[in-house]
C-alpha cells in the first residue's frame, strides 16, 4: 500500500483525476517470482565473473528500482502554493528529509524541496537577532523557488525500470541526494530513492554475493573520501556561520572539534529543520553547542573510523548505523577526513566503469561538468566527473 500525504492550502487544484487515479496501487510493480528465484541464478553468474571489481556493478545493473519499491510506503508531496512554514512542520511531522513539489497549475512535479532550500533562504535573509524574518512566514513555496531560481535545481527523475546502477549514477553525477522514481506514463512518483536506501539494499545480500578481495584492503590504501582540507567548526561557532560552511562549500555536515583538533560532535545539514520546527530561526546568532541541545530523536550520533579499518567494516558501520557518513580520525581521536554513502557507492559502482573518476564529491577534487540547459530532455544521461581514482594492491592477511 502507497500512503500519499499530499499537503496543500488549495486541494481542489491538486489533481485533474478522481483521488483514487492518483497513485494507484497497482502501479507499484511486485515481481516476487523473481524476487525467488535471483539468488540463485545471480550468485552462480557472479561467480563466473573473473574480474572481481565488476561483482557489484553487475548486481547494480541486474536490479530495477522497482526492486526497491516497498510494499507499503509513504510519500509525502507539497503543492507549490503551500505556505513554506507549513511544508517544513510537515517534513518534521512525517520524519521525511524532503519531499517532491507539485506544480497545480502545470499539472506536473516540477523539483524536490530540501533542507539545503531552507538554508539558502535563511542565509539570504538574516542580518541579526534584532530584525525578525516574519516575511519568511508567509512565503509559499513557489515564492521560495522564484527568489532560489539561480540554484534551484529541475526535477531529476527515474523510471522504476531502470536499473540501480543507472540511479547511483545520476545521483553522483547530479550530486543529489534523493532520487524520484516516476512512472513514465502516468507521470506518479512511485518511491524516493536515496544513497543510504541504496547501499542498504547490497547488505541485505551482501552474505549471497562473492567478495571482492578489496573489501579487506584497508582505507589508507584506497583512500576512499575527502582525507584532505576538511571543514571542520567548533562548538562556538554560530549557527550563521555554519549555514555559510553549508551552502559555500557544498558540505553536508560539519565535524565540530576542541582547540587540539579532537572530534567532539557534529553538525549536519539535517539538524537545521529543528529551527523550522521549533521557530528558533530569528536567532542564528548562537553556538552550535546550544543548537544541538535541541536536537530530536532522529539525531544520528557522531560514527567515525579509522584508516587501519577496511572498507567491509567501515561499509557494515555505516549501513547499521543508518548514517550518511562517517568521520576519519587518528589514534588521538582528530579528524581527519570524512568517508559518505555517495563516496562508497562512486568507488563500488562506478569506479570499475569508469564513469566517475573522483574520490569524492567535494569541490575540491574538481568539478562536475555543467548540466544541460534543458535538462527534461536529456535526464536519463548525466555528465561525468572529471578526476581519477588510482587503481591500487594492497595485502590481504589470511
């Protein structure tokens, strides 16, 4: 069963078609025969294949998206016309990091509303403590998009035919981090696909499939990640400032250190919807410290690792944890450097193909080439990065 939350302030203008035509149930493909009979076959094919770093990128692309398509789901969509205070409670109430936008008037999803759209506007519109964003209140959401036009990204999409493999790509290669799977002919989002949901989805297997030798080599040897001119903040810094760290340096989560460099806590892009929720930014003047002693029962917790661990252990952490990514310190427990879902999943998948060749996605490692000025028509081919992962051995104690 699809639960659709749909939120707006005009519901009449939702839809053409009766509530039902909507997101229908049936849409959402169930191949449990095949869901059977997969193991397997696919364990038996991948053991044939003789070179090992194509073991994951073969199971990528063996799989849809409709594979990940829960049973019973809920999606949570917003009408452009939607008062933005109101769309941000809703995020906060679902427990949902974003959500697609609905365009009434057009009759068709037009983008994703993010946290990252909340930052850039409270960045844009704050001076001090002093004057009070009551403006910000009474934004609708189309509004908000119209002030964001010059980075507000269009709609990138997926069908729930096409294979995994193709959906990491266009995650990576966009640098997005939620992915609608749309139904090509009726034009319904059916699923949100993500990196975590991803990477999740390998481990359920994970026992099935040969490993590569590669998974035991540790990370100072692969070198997976950003291990180099970290953003870092301190528990003083101010919530402004964080935002500025958020939005100029294209980072999702700041690891918060003492004087020494020691890892103390973290802030993350997602801790900002607490402001939304408790309405506490007129005031981002304050420390982080006191920010994060508003955070709720989503807070992940602050997982790190080491470079003597191996890119299996630092996976298998990262996928019980449910986090997006884990911080790299030393043996005196100072950062440095950050290992994320997506910098996993581009040296999996899309290292062997040679469709990425970075490390990671910060902008530091290079840029990605610019997107199509009319991306609608060209959304199932993403562009490629621009540098290069060295191949490496490394030994592996038996």
């Amino acid at each position: 069963m699809l639960r659709l939350h749909y939120y707006s302030d005009n519901p009449a203008l939702a839809v053409e078609d009766d509530e039902e035509s909507v997101y229908s149930i049936e849409l959402i493909k169930e191949f449990e025969a095949v869901g059977r009979a997969w193991k397997a076959f696919l364990a038996d094919w991948l053991l044939k294949e003789e070179d090992e770093s194509q073991i994951f990128v073969k199971f990528f692309k063996f799989h849809k998206c409709y594979d990940l398509i829960p049973t019973s789901a809920k999606l949570v969509v917003f009408d452009t016309q939607l008062l933005v205070k109101k769309a941000f409670f809703a995020l906060v109430y679902n427990g949902v990091r974003a959500a697609p936008l609905w365009d009434s008037q057009r009759q068709r999803f037009v983008g994703m509303l993010t946290i990252t759209d909340f930052i850039k506007i409270l960045q844009m519109y704050y001076t001090s403590p002093d004057v009070t964003m009551d403006e910000l209140e009474e934004h609708r959401l189309e509004t908000w998009r119209q002030v964001l036009k010059g980075s507000v990204m269009p709609l990138v999409s997926i069908s729930p035919d096409s294979s995994l493999f193709d959906a990491i790509k266009m995650l990576i290669t966009n640098r997005i981090h939620r992915l609608p799977v749309i139904d090509p002919d009726t034009g319904n989002v059916l699923y949100i696909l993500t990196h975590k949901r991803i990477l999740r989805f390998l481990f359920l297997y994970i026992n099935e499939l040969p490993k590569p030798s590669y998974l035991q080599c540790k990370l100072r040897d692969l070198r997976i990640g950003t291990l180099n001119d970290i953003e870092t903040a301190t528990e003083d810094t101010s919530i402004i400032e964080a935002l500025r760290k958020f939005v100029n340096r294209r980072v999702s989560a700041l690891p918060l250190i003492d004087t020494e460099g020691r890892l103390k806590d973290i802030y993350a892009k997602f801790d900002v919807i607490n402001l939304a929720a408790e309405k506490t930014y007129n005031n981002l003047d304050v420390s982080l410290k006191k920010a994060n002693e508003h955070r709720n029962e989503w807070f992940e917790g602050v997982q790190k690792c080491n470079l003597d661990e191996t890119l299996y252990e630092v996976m298998e952490r990262i996928v019980r944890a449910e986090v997006h990514r884990l911080v790299v310190v030393d043996e005196e427990d100072k950062v440095t450097g950050i290992i994320s879902l997506s910098d996993l999943l581009m040296y999996l998948v899309l290292r062997p193909t040679g469709d990425c060749e970075g490390a990671s996605l910060r902008n530091e490692h290079g840029p990605i080439e610019e997107k199509d000025e009319h991306p609608e028509e060209n959304l199932s081919k993403p562009s490629k990065s621009s540098i290069s992962i060295p191949e490496v051995e490394c030994q592996v104690s038996m």
